[in-house]
C-alpha cells in the first residue's frame, strides 16, 4: 500500500559514505516473506548514484528530493501505472535503505512512498508489487460490499469480515468485471496461488438449514449462463479472452486446439487414466487438468469466447516468467507447455538410468531404432506419441576424421535465420555553414560497429570532426563517445550529427566546443522558488559548435551565435539602445561584471582575468538592449552554473526575451530541414528463402575453440515410428532486432522437400507427406507486438482465422503470411477426412465464424484443399 512520509531531512554524510551505506544494504538484504521493500523511480535512483559518484556535493547532479510522480497513473488517487518493469520504470531496495535516503533526502511534499511486501510463491520469493485488490460481499447482502488487499486465504478472512460464525459451511464464487462466475473450489488456497485478480469480485454464500444452497448460481450470472446456453456453434471455432498482453498465449492454444490427435486425446478423457501426480519434474498433473477444461469448453460448441483465466493462472504458478501480464514469445509459452504436458501425462513412473552406446560403425537405422527405445523408456506420453522425433548429428574429428553419429529427440525444429551485418539509421547532419539547413540521412552501417563507424560513413571517409547526440525534449539527453557501441541507439532515437572544426577535438587545442541551448523567458519573475529570477523554458533545437578560447567573453559570444543563427535569427537586428531603455539601467562596467559572477552569467571558458579583459572590451556593446541574454547552465539546462571548469563539456543557454523572440526570432524557419537523396530510396525488407533456414540450420560448424570438431545436425523425422505432428519454428526474436519472413505456398513445399527427411521403412515404404494445419502469427517487435493464429478445424476442413475473441472464416491464400512464425503440420495418412461440410458463409474472410451456428446441408463437399508437403 502507498503511505504517506512526512519524515523530517536531516544532515546526509559523506557521498562516498553515502554509497557505501546503500549499496551494503542491498548486497545483504535478501528477499524474505513478509519483509518490506520501497519502490523508487529509476531515473531519480540513476541520477542519485550518478551523484555519489562524482564525490562533488556541488555536482549538477545533484537529484533533489525523492520524485516517483513517474510511477503514479495520476496525482489525485496516486495509483500506480499499470505493467511497471523493475529496472526500467523503477528499482526496489529494502526499508533500512529506503529511510536512510528519506532521511539525507526527502520526499516531494504530500506524495505517498511506495511500500510492498515479499510474498513466498511455490516458484520464488517475490516482491509484490501490485497488491491483488478484491471486493467481499455475502450473496444475502450484495450491496454491502467491501474493498480488502491481501496475499492469503480468502475463506478465514471473508468469515472474520462478515461475523460467519465459525463451522459454517460455505463456498465461494469469483466475478469478474465482465459479470460471469467461477466456482473457486480449492476455499484454502492463498490469493496470489488462485485465479483471483485485482477488480474481481468474491461472493461467499452459505448452506441452508434444509441443506440445499440458497441459489446453484448467483443470481448475477444467470443471464449470461442463459445465453450460453443458447447459442450452438462448430466445436473448436471459438476465440479465448485476452486477459491483458496474452494474446501469445492464445495463438499457441489455437494451433494446439487444432492438432487433431492431441486434442482428440483430452476429448475422450483418455488423459484421466494417464495423469503422473509424482512425477517430480512434472506439475502434479495441474498443468494437463487445466488445459483440458480449456480444450472442452472450446470443443463444446457452447461458447463464442472462453476466459482462460484459470489456465493462464496455473502457468505462471509452474513458470514465473509468465506471471503478470507482461507479452511474451509464443514458441516459448508453446514449449513450456508441451514439455509441461508431457511429464504430466508420462506414463514412466519411475525413470531408469540408461548408459548410452557408441554407433560403432553400425547401420544408421539400428543406432536410430535403439536411440527410440531408449527414448521411450523414460519418455512415454501422448506428447511423444504425437510430436517427438529425432535428428541425426554427425562429429567429424578434424585430425583422424572420426566419425561419431548419435540420434537423440526433438519436439520441434527451430530454425535459425541468416543474420544481417548490417543496420539502417536515420540521423540529421549539421554542418559548420550557418545557412544550411540540417540533413536528414538514411545511413547503413554496421550492427555491432561503434559511433565512429557512424561518423564514417556519413563523412565518406574524409575525417571530418564530428560529435553524435541524442536530443531530446529541446536538450541534449546524452553525447557519445566515437568508441561507444552503435547497439546503445534506439531506432526511435532523435539522433543529431554535428561536424565541427579540427582544432575543437584537441584536448589542449585553441578551441573549446559549447553546447548551446535556446530558451524563452517567461513575462514575470519566480519569486516562488525563492529567487527573483525569470522562468525559462527551452525550445528548438540545440546547437554544438566550436568558439575559439579567446573570443569566449560574452559580447564576442553574441555576435557568434547571431551568425550562427543564420536563416532564423535577423541578424542586422542589434535591437534598441539604451536611450530607448530610458535612464537607470546602466551600471559602471566594473559593478556589471561582479553581478555576472554572482549569477553565474560567464561563460567558464577563460581565466578569470582574461573574462575581466573581455568584458570592459565589450561594455558599451552591453549598454543597449540585446536579441538575448547568455548563461551559462548545466546540461539539463537549468540556470545553474554549467560544469566547464573542471574540464567537463560546458553548456550556455541564449535566453531570448519573448518580445524579442517573437520579432527577430523566425521559429518555422529554424525548424526546418531537407532530406538528403538516400531517404528516398525505400527501405527494403529483407527476404528470406526458407531453404536458406534450413541450410544455415545443418550447416557444419566448429563446436568451441578448445574443441574442433566439425558439427553438423540432419533431421531425420521420426526413425521409429513415424512422426505425426511437426513443429517448425523461426529464431525470431533477438534484442534490437526481429525479422520478418516472406513466406509464399511455394517456399513451404520446397522447405520439407528439399531438406527434411524421413524413414522409408525396411519394406518400401512411399515418403511421408505432410499438411499444413495451424500458424501462430506474430506481428510487430517482441514488447508491443501481436500474436494471431489460423487453423483448420478437423471436423469440417475450413480455416479460421483466430484473433483473442474475434474469429472469422479465412481462405488458403491468406494463411501464408510474412507473419508466419510457427508451422504446425500433420501427417496426411494421419488425417481424418471432415465429417461436416464446410460452412457456406466461409467465402467472406470478414464474416465472424463465431456469430453464427454451423450450417448442415447435405451434398457439400467437406474440405478445402490443404497446403501440403512431401518428405524425400
């Protein structure tokens, strides 16, 4: 819960102490349950640790008091944003910490510190940071309902509430806020172990005298019970809620209701018989009961939509990676779950130790065959019997040239993609001449290159000096180094390059370089912040630009930067003198030059007594009044006095009165550019043949540097028997960098053809063929992509195309997509021809499939022709 902290600022030591005392207590404390821990912003706790570390208490670092406004939805109720990431929004440190840093710092008047408690999951210890919220009420009394935050039992707590008297049988139903309800039987189990989230509802009713329940359902759910139990649909066709960026987890349930052995298997309960609740590697049978209620209420033909709430509970109890509501990759939601499945139902209830055996020079098929018992005796379920096969891998000794062949089990063939050296950016080239305008530039440089790769190719290897920046909000949010890595620049990065003269990149040179920063004062002084100053505010874009050492007074800075200025300031404007100022503003030089040191007003560029030297130089220049003032700032360009003595990059600010501003000042002017030849060349998506994945994939490598032998894997689908269902995935997903494939009905035949093989069989079997029945769809970048699916229902042969809770009628050209990212296949002799017709309104791809019921008409042709495949 947030607290409010009103805790008094006492006297911080040391910042080397300082340090040293907080990163002790983090290094020591660990995560207890029931312990607490603080939230804090991650930008404040940055630029804290940045201070410190300068050991300057006089830094521009300097973080100011506790700020997590960042953190907060709003400022009114102070709640928290939703889908916070630890690390990136904000950091968590124990209490002890937290109070020494309240203490040295304080806190931002009236906002609230953040306190969450270390809760024990059966997977890890965690902090809680979104404390579930759950509204209680009685079904006799609805009305009166209360709010309650908590991590354990519900029943103990709601009976306390509620004065139930102690013995009373009871059960408890969850609504959610879309008014259905769920039975929650297990009345023990801890909230954060349940399916309860935050906003639902819990109704606790109890048993009547004559032992009956006062209603089988609440009453809140009946209506929508009725309608379901209305509508009548085609088993399968039917979307799964998005619980809240689960939408990976929907496309790998959709192809996975739609792999006909498999779901055929729960269907029949068969899975009831298979169930292993002592297998320790498996889930205690949680992981296969859950899935099975989610197959039959989508094969029940009753639903349009079903909320896989329970199911998507029980995996992040087995799998804390896929706790909250943070988005996913849907092959690893797929393998987790089918490797979850699998020790659920192994039918080896006790796994042997096998030793294996060297090929030795024996056939291929009798080392396969062997590899496949082995396999089979500590692997048996309907998992295995559906998707497991194996790959041949060949070890070629460099030396002797041994060859060692073993076979060992796969589930699926997750393909690599070629990868590109190379990356495109956009930046914006600003050269020394004042006139030009900023260039826009379409550069392709290398991927793991370094900024002065970035430099190079943008000066066409002339060496012209150069210094790259992000800009950001008007300022310059950080400068790079020419050694700094290219993988540290986002594509949405504002990125300026500015070309600056030889001498400015000498440490000792005559040149010093200046970021300079353009503000507006405001009309009115601030005396609220207790100075009388003027507001500022920055605008436009900053300018990096070299002065020489002896012209950095501020009257030969004017005139610099008035030339600099060039198209957007009129630089014949000097402005009015000071005999329209009227008397009185005028101030003998030597009186001026002590206020600018007080104000921090000169520049740090020159000894103090070269600055005097300057100033008297230009004093009758200062006499009049000027286009705009100069200051000298730190880097957030704030009025405070810039870091250039002690050899830092210096920052100057133009503060631009707003008069003059809006008459010298032409601002659309200056935010203009041009576009340079290589932004109107399209950027070309790349292409990618899929034989060129699977060539990369059993292309031969050297292992390690230590050990040299030559690897190479061929897939061999299925020795013993033959494979039913296979999986074939993309190496998508890589930071900074996801691929998109280009996949046409032409490629997919060509893929299984060329390279993937099967056993023929002692007696002469024909080669196995394969048809295409479900694709998981993945659209856009891993965090803030989309995942879809379609499929092809086993019992009338029609694709579908599944999206969360919306599905439609999809037709075969469509299914082959650049989204493609897992291919599910299944063996044509495994298939059973449909035993419905296919729906007559499956000619509009738009119509929703799950709006109406399936029509029977008798003499209609079943299936629509599969995308299919062939092995060699």
């Amino acid at each position: 819960m947030a607290t409010t902290t009103s805790a008094a600022v006492t006297e911080p030591p040391g910042l080397e102490t300082q340090r040293k005392e907080i990163e002790s207590l983090l290094q020591e404390h660990e995560l207890r349950a029931g312990d607490t821990w603080y939230l804090v912003e991650r930008r404040w706790y940055e630029q804290w640790k940045e201070y410190v570390e300068t050991g300057d208490q006089n830094s521009s670092s300097f973080p100011g008091q506790i700020d997590n406004t960042e953190l907060f939805e709003e400022l009114d109720s102070y709640h928290l944003k939703e889908r916070l990431v630890e690390n990136e929004d904000f950091v968590l440190i124990p209490a002890e910490a937290w109070h020494k840093l309240l203490a040295w710092y304080g806190m931002v008047e009236v906002q609230p510190a953040l306190e969450r408690k270390v809760v024990d999951l059966p997977s890890l210890v965690k902090v809680e940071v979104y404390p579930v919220e759950i509204f209680l009420c009685l079904h006799s009394n609805m009305e009166n309902v209360v709010t309650a935050q908590f991590s354990h039992t519900i029943q103990k707590v709601m009976m306390t509430q509620f004065d139930v008297v102690e013995g009373a049988e009871t059960r408890l139903w969850m609504k959610s806020s879309d008014t259905s309800c769920e039975r929650l039987r297990n009345v023990h189990v801890r909230v954060l172990d349940s399916c309860l989230s935050s906003g639902m509802t819990v109704i606790m009713e109890m048993r009547n005298a004559d032992g009956t329940w006062p209603s089988s359902r609440p009453q809140i759910m009946r209506n929508s019970v009725e309608e379901q139990d209305s509508y009548r649909g085609q088993p399968g066709v039917c979307g799964l809620t998005n619980l809240g960026n689960t939408c990976f987890m929907n496309s790998a349930l959709q192809c996975l209701s739609n792999t006909p052995p498999l779901t055929e298997y729960f269907l029949r309960n068969a899975y009831l018989e298979e169930l292993n609740f002592t297998n320790p590697l498996g889930m205690k049978g949680e992981i296969a009961e859950a899935y099975a209620d989610v197959i039959k209420q989508m094969w029940s033909g009753r639903h349009y939509s079903v909320v896989p709430r329970i199911f998507k509970t029980k995996v992040g109890h087995f799998a804390s990676q896929f706790l909250g509501y943070q988005q996913h990759d849907s092959q690893e939601l797929l393998s987790f779950l089918l490797d979850g499945l699998h020790e659920d139902l192994n039918r080896v209830k006790n796994k042997e130790y096998i030793e294996l055996r060297d090929a030795a020079g024996r056939p291929d098929q009798e080392v396969a065959e062997e590899a496949w018992r082995n396999h089979r005796r500590r692997n048996d379920s309907a998992i295995v019997d559906t998707f497991h096969g194996l790959f041949k891998s060949t070890l070629v000794c460099p030396e002797c040239r041994k060859v060692s062949v073993t076979f060992d089990p796969f589930c699926y063939l997750s393909v690599p993609l070629p990868v590109s050296k190379d990356r495109v950016m956009e930046v914006f080239f600003v050269s020394l001449d004042p006139v030009a305008k900023p260039v826009q530039h379409r550069l392709v440089v290398p991927k793991a290159g370094k900024v002065f790769d970035l430099c190079s190719v943008l000066s066409e290897m002339t060496k012209i000096p150069m210094v790259v920046a992000d800009v950001f909000n008007h300022r310059f949010y950080k400068l790079y180094h020419a050694d700094e890595s290219l993988s540290c620049i986002l594509d949405r990065d504002d990125i300026f390059v500015y070309e600056l003269n030889r001498g400015s990149m000498e440490e000792e040179g005559d040149e010093v370089v200046l970021a300079l920063y353009l503000r507006e004062r405001s009309h009115y002084r601030d005396y609220g912040s207790g100075s009388s100053s003027y507001g500022t505010s920055l605008f436009g874009h900053p300018l990096l630009m070299t002065v020489p050492r002896g012209q950095c007074s501020r009257d030969a800075l004017y005139h610099l930067f008035l030339q600099r200025g060039g198209a957007s300031v009129d630089a014949s404007a000097t402005g009015p003198t000071d005999s329209q100022q009227g008397a009185g503003h005028q101030q003998p030089c030597e009186e001026e030059e002590e206020e600018e040191e007080e104000r921090g007003e000169c520049p740090p560029c020159l000894p103090q007594a070269n600055r005097r030297q300057a100033k008297r130089k230009g004093c009758e220049a200062r006499r009049r009044k000027l286009l705009f003032s100069i200051q000298a700032v730190n880097s957030n360009g704030t009025t405070e006095r810039g870091m250039g003595e002690d050899g830092t990059q210096p920052y100057v600010a133009m503060d631009w009165d707003p008069d003059m501003k809006k008459k010298y000042y032409n601002e659309n002017e200056a935010e203009k550019y041009v576009k340079h030849q290589s932004m109107e060349v399209p950027h070309q998506q790349t292409t990618v043949q899929l034989q060129e994945c699977i060539e990369l994939f059993t292309t031969v490598e050297t292992l390690e540097e230590e050990n040299p032998w030559y690897y190479c894997p061929t897939p061999v689908i299925s020795i013993y028997p033959t494979l039913s269902v296979l999986l074939c995935h993309w190496k998508l997903f890589r930071p900074l960098d996801i691929f998109h494939i280009l996949l046409r009905y032409s490629l997919i035949v060509t893929l299984i053809k060329y390279k993937i093989k099967s056993s023929t069989g002692t007696n002469g079997e024909p080669p196995s063929r394969y048809d295409l029945i479900a694709v998981s769809n993945h659209y856009g970048g891993l965090r803030d992509g989309h995942y879809t699916s379609y499929a092809r229902n086993k019992d009338n042969g029609q694709w579908y195309y599944f999206d969360d809770s919306k599905v439609t009628y999809a037709r075969e050209e469509q299914i082959v997509t650049n989204a493609a990212y897992l291919l599910f296949y299944h063996r044509q002799d495994k298939i059973r021809q449909p035993t419905l017709p296919a729906p007559l309104d499956s000619s509009s791809p738009t119509q929703p499939a799950n709006d109406v019921t399936s029509p029977k008409h008798d003499g209609m042709e079943g299936a629509t022709p599969c995308v299919n495949m062939e092995t060699d």
